[in-house]
C-alpha cells in the first residue's frame, strides 16, 4: 500500500496503532430523536446535501454515523450515508460537504469496508477537492499504537487534496459516546452555515444529537446464562464452551451476524493479590464507591494501561523496561509485557510507591467483551447463543485467565446472570438473495457465526448452496459442533464441508490448505455469484486466507496477481467478501 505525502510536522503519532478487537461494543437500540430548539432563522431554508461516510469493522462507526445523520436532518439538512468503500472518486470529488466517521482496525490499519477508499485517495490520480469542506471524527483505543490511525490519515489525506476542515479532528477513545456527540453537535452547524445560502448566525449553535433507547454497555441487561457446556474434549489443549443466554422480557433483538457484549467481572483473586500489593484497606473510598468494588468491577486490572506503563518506568528505575520505552522498540516492549497483568508491572516497583489512590487514576474502565453471535434467533427464539474459548495460561508462579472467558466459564453459574447487549454488526449479513451460494471459513471458534448463518439459511428456506471450512487442532478433541455440523451435512444444508485438522498428521493442514486444494470449485462458485466469509483470528489465518483466495483466483482464473488482487476488491465492492476477524 501506497502511503501519501505527510509532512513532518503533521499533528499525530505515526509510530501508533489501533485495535478495535473485537470485539468494541454497540448498541442494539431504536433512536428516539428530540428536535432541538433552534431558531427558525438558524435553519437553512433549503436543505442541502451532506454526505457522513463511515469505516467500520464493528459496526460503532456506522451507528454514530446514522445518529449524525438523524441530527443533520433537525438542522435542514439532507445528509446521505454510505460506506467509504461504495463512493467512487468521482462522487467524491463533487461533494461539497463531508463528515468521515471511521474506527481502525488491526495495527493501525484501515477497516475492511474504508481500505478501498483508502488506495483510491492515496493515488497519485486522486481529484483535488478544493470545493470540499470536510470533518472526520475517528474512534480508536488509547490501549495500543496506532491510536486512530484510520481517522488521522484520511483526515491529512483530505486537506493535502485540497479540503478544507469544518472542525479539528476529533480522536475518541474506548468511552467514544459523550466526545462523538459532543463533536458532532459542535461540527453539523459549522456544514450547515453554507448550505443552501441559510447561513447560521448569532450564537454558536449546537446540534441535538439523538438520544438512544435501550440496552447497551452502560445499560446492559442482567440476563440469566441458562446453558454453559464444554464443547472441546477432555484432551484438548483447549476449552471452548457454549452458552446460552435467556433474553426473557428485555425486548432485546439480534441477526445472524451480530455480536453479543457481555460485561465481565474481575476476578476476586486478583483484585485480592492487588489490594495486598498496594497494602490497601478493600474499603477505602474510591469515587462512589470502595477501591475494592472498584477495583472488582469498574477497571481494567489485567491488562496495564499505557498510563499505568509509563508511570511505573518513572518510578520503579527498572532498566530493562526503561530501555525498551525509551528506545520505541515496540516489539521489544511486548514482549516484555507479555503475560504480564497489574501485580507483575507494580511489582517492578518499591511497595510505598503506588499509593492506591494514585493507582485508580492510571487505569483504563472496564470494557466489555464483544462475540460473534452463534445462533439465529429463528433457531433460538428468546436466547442468544456464544461460542467462547476459555483464555488460561500459567505464568511466574501464578495462573492467569482471560478476563471475560474466565469469568463466564468459572463465576457465572447456570441460573445465575451477567449483563449483555446486543451490536449490530450490518457489514457482516447473509445475502439478501436465498439463491445465492455461500462460502464460510471459521476455523476453532471462527465458526460461530457460521453456525448462526446456517441455521439463518434453513429457516429462510434458502436453496443457495453453502460450503464451510473448519479446523482445529485434532478431530477428537476439537471438533466443535459435528453432530450439528454432520447433520447439517447428511439433509444437504451444508452443499460441503472440508475439514482441516492441523496436527492429526506430520504435516499441518489448514483451512487455507484446504482451500487450494479445492481452489477449481471454489473459482467456480465465485463466479456464479458466491458470496465468501471470513470469521477469526485476524493476524494470522485471516491474512493466510486473504492470500490464498487471490492465489487461487489467480490460478483458476488464468489472472495476473495485479488483476486476482482486482477481483478480490470487486468481490469487497460487491459485499461478496466479508469478514468477522479480531
């Protein structure tokens, strides 16, 4: 990829990056839109055009982009909303107003549906825009580089092509709600000022941005966990589970495809170890409440905080860690970090130097925990299905775990209840067309989502044909759903089915292995209008995966890899590739 121009001054951390995981969080709600007071004389006389283009790999850009939309509208305005990738540069080119409202995704990449966009501007044959007045509003996580990288280079991108700003970029962390309403109601009226000749004067005005109904990360629904079971055999070096979450009267609703935020709890062991580190009183005040509650359920105690980083290289003298910030080496600073959660990076540290009081302001909030849905609500009327590996590892003497997984597999009992939400996820969906063949690559727990579309597909009655690649480690011990995934196979839901079990044999065989093997049919389906998925990790076997589609369009298409790699992004244009990666 083709980097731009950027001068060395330009207002932002290049060596950063971000990750949206994720799982990052949504919420599933209707917009009850309030009308703010604004005068008549305040409100363009007619309405003009505003364009709010959005990256997303999750769906939270999108969401705060139609809840732009929605408060443009109060303002006279005619706003029109797409994804970055469905304009061309064309369209671009006579815009006259845009707001870009992007997260990044990966090391500091652009999402699935804005990395098109991306090249397109990034050309040398990308149009001037001298006529375009922009704004970009970007969502990110202070937690890792790249920090809004996404919105950073669009944002330079812009004006190195001419445009001009409406309003300063603004940079949201995790808790992006409150910053993003607050720009957006400081950046509609500034769009608004030239459009149609109806300018805005007197005091500076605010956009209303619509309130939401419903449940969400800060509203969660406490519902009861009515099913959790091991998936995995005994002998797996894995334990992956399956849970069932009753949605009773929370008139919560969900498509295959979405994701489920679940509100994790600490675990009381660490919170323990922490509170005896820091010599604390589990009672002392903090904010509202005890520093142990706190601690328990308001934040991040696994992972440390950049904040939290930073501070104990000041005051705990330790060489080593001190060489690896100072220096920038970012690989040599994860390593170092790897494994380690609060305790560990405190204990680098006198005990007097972290009083508690201190520590509370160096950490991130809790965040909740995004998974792909595993069920269609035709299938699994008034629950919600996960499918969830549990993260444990062993390590200085103690036993880790991740925070969520553990919390689910150990301390929420059958019967007992755990606050979730729903995200939509809309770049993420079945084919409108039934007839339409589908392609799905979920290997371990990336098949969830696929478990979800195939029981979508035999609910609607699709006759589309569906083919699915899964693996694991060993077919004994890690063949999640083979009774579902066989039957499914034997009444002719599932057109086919290749496995791929990586140590079952000396050779290791992946899903992408299977994938070449069988690249001639899967050319084929492609062309007759296959739509291709992609569910799991994004670093390795995403990207193993990316590669070997073109390899094979490139082959079974008799294509050069500049014109396989064209395929592949008319496939992405066409939303016939999409994927669910973290």
């Amino acid at each position: 990829m083709k980097i731009p121009y950027i001068p060395e001054d330009a207002p932002f951390n290049t060596d950063q990056r971000a990750w949206l995981s994720g799982f990052l969080a949504g919420l599933h709600s209707r917009l009850a839109i309030e009308t703010p007071a604004v005068a008549a004389a305040a409100t363009p006389t007619k309405a003009a055009s505003l364009h709010i283009l959005y990256g997303t790999q999750t769906g939270n850009a999108e969401r705060v982009a139609m809840e732009a939309a929605a408060s443009a509208r109060s303002l006279g305005l005619a706003p029109e909303v797409a994804g970055l990738d469905e304009i061309t540069m064309d369209e671009l080119a006579a815009m006259e107003r845009l707001i870009v409202v992007t997260s990044t995704y990966g090391e500091g990449e652009m999402p699935d549906n804005a990395q098109l966009f991306w090249e397109a501007i990034s050309a040398s044959t990308a149009p001037r825009l001298e006529n375009l007045r922009f704004g970009v509003l970007a969502l990110g996580d202070t937690g890792y580089d790249g920090f809004c990288q996404a919105g950073k280079l669009i944002d330079m991108r812009l004006e190195q092509l001419g445009a001009t700003r409406i309003l300063a970029r603004q940079d949201c962390d995790i808790d992006y709600e409150d910053p993003a309403a607050s720009w957006v109601g400081q950046a509609l009226p500034l769009a608004a000022e030239n459009a149609g000749g109806g300018a805005l004067s007197g005091a500076p005005v605010t956009a209303a941005v619509p309130k939401v109904a419903g449940w969400s990360r800060k509203n969660p629904y406490p519902s009861r966990l009515a099913v959790n079971r091991r998936l995995s055999g005994s002998a797996s070096a894995k334990e992956i589970r399956h849970y069932e979450f009753d949605l009773g009267d929370s008139g919560l609703e969900y498509e295959a495809g979405d994701a489920l935020g679940v509100i994790p709890v600490n675990d009381p062991a660490l919170v323990s170890l922490l509170l005896a580190h820091l010599g604390a009183d589990p009672q002392t005040p903090a904010g509202e409440t005890s520093l142990e509650t706190a601690l328990t359920q308001k934040f991040e105690i696994s992972t440390p905080s950049r904040d939290l980083i930073a501070e104990v290289e000041r005051r705990a003298g330790n060489e080593e860690l001190t060489h690896v910030l100072r220096n920038g080496d970012k690989e040599a600073l994860d390593a170092f970090l790897w494994g380690k959660d609060i305790c560990d990076l405190l204990a680098l540290a006198p005990p007097s130097a972290f009083p508690a009081t201190d520590i509370v302001t160096l950490l991130k909030p809790l965040q909740h925990r995004a998974y792909s849905i595993s069920s269609s609500p035709h299938a699994a009327a008034g629950s919600v299905h996960l499918t969830i590996a549990s993260v444990r590892y062993h390590a200085d003497g103690r036993d880790r775990g991740g925070v969520c997984s553990t919390f689910l597999a150990d301390r929420v009992a059958e019967g007992s209840n755990a606050g979730i939400f729903v995200s939509q996820n809309k770049s993420f969906r079945l084919p409108a067309d039934n007839d339409a063949p589908v392609i799905m690559v979920g290997p371990g727990t990336g098949v969830a989502p696929f478990r979800a579309f195939l029981q979508e597909r035999r609910a609607r009655g699709a006759k589309g044909r569906n083919w699915l690649f899964f693996g694991d480690q060993h077919r004994d011990s890690d063949f999640i759903y083979a009774d579902e995934l066989s039957e499914m196979s034997r009444d002719g839901l599932l057109t086919r089915l290749d496995l791929a079990f990586s140590r079952d044999q000396q050779e290791k065989i992946y899903v992408q292995t299977r994938m070449r093997e069988n690249g001639k049919a899967l050319f084929a389906w492609l062309e007759e209008g296959a739509a291709f998925y992609v569910c799991g990790d994004a670093s390795r076997m995403a990207r193993d995966v990316d590669t070997a589609l073109i390899e094979i369009i490139a082959t079974h298409g008799s294509l050069p890899d500049d014109r396989a790699a064209d395929y592949v992004a008319r496939l992405k244009r066409e939303k016939r590739y999409l994927r669910d990666v973290y």
